[in-house]
C-alpha cells in the first residue's frame, strides 16, 4: 500500500465523517434529487457499462443489460418511489401505559463502505450504494480488482454523480479493501465469498461496526416425483448456467428421483444445447460467460477430476478451455457426498446429480451440510413443499423456479450464518443502512 492512497483514503473517510451531520438531515426529497441524478448518470453511460463488463468477463450483452443495467435502475427506482413512506415514523403503541406514546424513527447509521463482488460487478455495487444514500448516508464504495474495466466505468459514473463527500469510490487490490477496512466505518456491506466475510466481520469487530454480509453456499434443488420435468429443466438451466453458473444463487446440487433423472437430463441437454452451445457442444462465445480468471478455472477442473477419479460420470458437458477460460456447462451423475465438489460452492456451470428415495433422506443430507443461500424445491404437492421448507433453513427459498426470488423486491434478501448476515432489497434494504430507533413519549 503506497503512502499516498493510504492518507487519500483517510483524508475522504473524515472529510465523509465531518459530512454525514448534513446528509442525516436531508429530507425524503433531497434524498430522492440526489437518487434521481445517480440514476440518471448510469442510463447516461449504459452502453459503457456493457462494454466494460464485456471486456471483463465476456458476458453476452442481453445478459449485462438485464442483470447489470435494469437490475440497477429497478434498485434505484424502488428506493425513489417507497422512500416518503420508509422515512415516515411508525407508531407502535406503548406497552406500559394506554396514554402514552411509542413510535420507531430512521437514523442513517452515518458513513459506510460497501465492498462489490466480481460476479455481477456493477449491480452488485450500485444496488447497495442506492440504499445507503436512500437512508441518508455517506458512502465509500470498492469493486473487485478482478473487474478492473467495470471499476473504472463505476468510477466515473460515481464522480460524475456525487461529491466526494457524499460518496466516493477507490480501485486497487486487496490492500486497499484492507485499508479501507482499518476505517471506523459505522456500517459495512460486503458481498462476495464466505472466507473473505470472515475477514471483513473480523475487520469489523475492531470498532464494532455493524455488518451486512452477502455470502454463498451450496444451493441445493429438488425435484419431487411428478412434477413436470420439462418446466423444471427450462427453469434449473437459466438458473444455473446463465453468468457460467457464477451466480450466488444458481442451484448448486440437485436431488432427483432415479427413474426420472434420464428424462430430466433429456430435457435439460436440449435447452442447453439450444441456449449456450454451438454445434459441437462447446460453448457459444457470444452466448457463454467466462469464468472470471484462470484461478477459478483451475479451482473449478479440479472440482471435476476429482469428482470424475472417484467415479463420477458425465451427462453431458465436460469440455475445459483454459486459453479462452470456459467450461460448457455439464451435468455428473453418480456423484456422492465426499466428493470435493460436494464440498464447496462450485460456482460454475456444473450440476451434480443425486439421487433418492425417500424425502426425509434429502432434508437430513441438507441439514448435515451448512445453511444455503437459497433451496429450491419443485413440486406440486403442497405437503411435500410444506414439509422441505419447515425441516430445513435457508436464506431464502422458492418452490417451482430458480434465482428469480432475488428480483422480488417485497422479500428481503440475505443468508444465514455462512451463508450471510442480514438481508436487503427494498425496505430491508433502507433498514439495513438505517439504524431503527425507538422513542417513547409519557402521557402528561
């Protein structure tokens, strides 16, 4: 860490600190102004967005556009349109005297960091940050070195939109998120693997600040006898094999019964085909996501040789290209638990196959293993659905479809131990940078 970025991280850290007793007191419509320029800064450079994270990690434009582009400006126009009503104080009674008075009131917690992952680089980021400034924050903001060409757009973005007092934003490697987390941060938003949540709550723990941790896991689906298989198939292959399965929430792992799961491969080998291959099976460069850089793809081949030394067997798939960095998506079957890939989130585009026979083998094996980010449970039998929801933990979870939980901005979003801490999206997003409190009133 050279001199100079360390004392320009400290000198914007307390010009933020002196600032934050003005953005405290900013009204609903000072906050929604400030919103309404972000949001207009990033529809200004939209198409240098989606260049940048092509540049990155090759990610075909239809999927940057959606996830990246509309994911962020539905973000911040949630935040605009609720904002009035998430400032408003909420009465809530008093629990010692009839005539007396409670309600809850939202402080901005004060100056907060928010640390992006590299997966969905810019939304992941900027999804956070509209949060922040909706509950009236000061904000410093990091994205991954590993997105170097989205970081420098973001950078631009967010000097164009803000003063520097209100938000601003570093790029660099791991020693600078390390110095930016020897700040007193009031509040710290990370989102990214479970081992470096480890180091930002450790970071953390030295001034008390509080957390926000979106983290992973091994996302497990089932798919309960009857349901239809074709629906199922069209749904688990967006889900995890759109970004080349680098999506927190992509199924990991799925449970099927075994005089389905030849059908179910069936099914799921055409939509594939369809969707992301060229004729020869390999990956279609213009459909297909990279895996961010040659560390993951070595961590990933070695997942799968393993796997396939200790007898597991491809469906289909299996194609490794180190030079251009893709693996075609692929299905193992006689995959077993104490196989590495069993042992860690895969995040790629690798879908290991389990099969069983009674249901309470499946809730038991899902509960041996850390709590997940999202479970994910096919079935058209409401017991069943009943059954897996009340016996295992999730962060979140969706019955008949994949991912797309993460885009309803009525549910909080967040994990578990492990798998995070905290949620956001909507108002438990404002309430995440908020700190919620509580003031009685004595009758007279």
């Amino acid at each position: 860490m050279d001199i100079e970025t360390k004392n320009e991280i400290n000198r914007v850290f307390q010009l933020q600190k002196k600032h934050q007793k003005v953005m405290r007191s900013t009204t609903a419509e000072q906050r929604k102004a400030k919103l309404n320029r972000f949001l207009e800064v990033v529809v200004a450079h939209e198409e240098e967005i989606i260049e940048a994270v092509r540049q990155d990690v090759r990610k075909p434009h239809h999927e940057v556009k959606r996830a990246e582009i509309l994911g962020t400006i539905k973000s911040i126009q949630d935040n605009i349109n609720n904002l009035d009503e998430w400032m408003a104080p909420k009465e809530v009674g008093s629990s010692l005297n009839p005539d007396a008075k409670g309600y809850l009131m939202y402080e901005s917690k004060g100056t907060c960091l928010v640390l992006g992952p590299w997966n969905y680089p810019f939304m992941l980021t900027m999804a956070p940050l509209a949060a922040a400034i909706a509950a009236g924050n000061c904000a410093i903001i990091k994205l991954s070195d590993f997105t170097m060409k989205t970081s420098n757009i973001a950078t631009k973005i967010i000097r164009e939109a803000f003063d520097e007092s209100e938000v601003a934003i570093f790029e660099g490697d791991v020693d600078v998120a390390t110095e930016l987390l020897e700040q007193p941060f009031d509040h710290i938003f990370f989102t990214g693997s479970t081992n470096v949540g480890k180091i930002v709550m450790t970071a953390a723990a030295k001034h008390l600040s509080s957390v926000t941790l979106e983290l992973g896991g091994k996302s497990p689906t089932i798919i309960d006898e009857g349901y239809d298989l074709l629906d199922a198939a069209k749904k688990i292959a967006v889900g995890k094999f759109v970004n080349a399965g680098q999506t927190c929430v992509a199924p990991d792992y799925l449970f099927i019964k075994e005089d389905r799961q030849a059908e179910f491969t069936n099914h799921l080998q055409a939509i594939v085909q369809a969707g992301f291959l060229m004729e020869d099976g390999t990956a279609d460069r213009n459909k297909f996501t990279q895996i961010v850089n040659e560390r993951n793809f070595n961590r990933v081949k070695a997942l799968f040789d393993d796997a396939i030394e200790q007898g597991a067997e491809v469906v289909f798939g299996g194609q490794f290209d180190l030079s251009d960095r893709t693996i075609s998506p692929t299905v193992l079957k006689n995959v077993t638990h104490d196989m590495k890939i069993m042992q860690e989130e895969i995040f790629a585009p690798i879908l290991p196959l389990l099969t069983y026979e009674e249901l309470d083998e499946v809730i038991d094996s899902i509960n041996e293993s850390d709590k997940p980010l999202a479970l994910y449970v096919f079935s058209s039998n409401q017991e069943v659905i009943d059954e897996v929801l009340t016996h295992t933990t999730s962060g979140n979870a969706s019955v008949n479809d994949v991912v797309v939980h993460f885009t309803d901005y009525n549910l909080p979003f967040g994990g578990v131990n492990t798998s995070g801490i905290g949620s956001y999206h909507g108002i438990y997003g404002f309430k995440a940078f908020s700190h919620e409190k509580g003031v009685f009133v004595q009758a007279k």
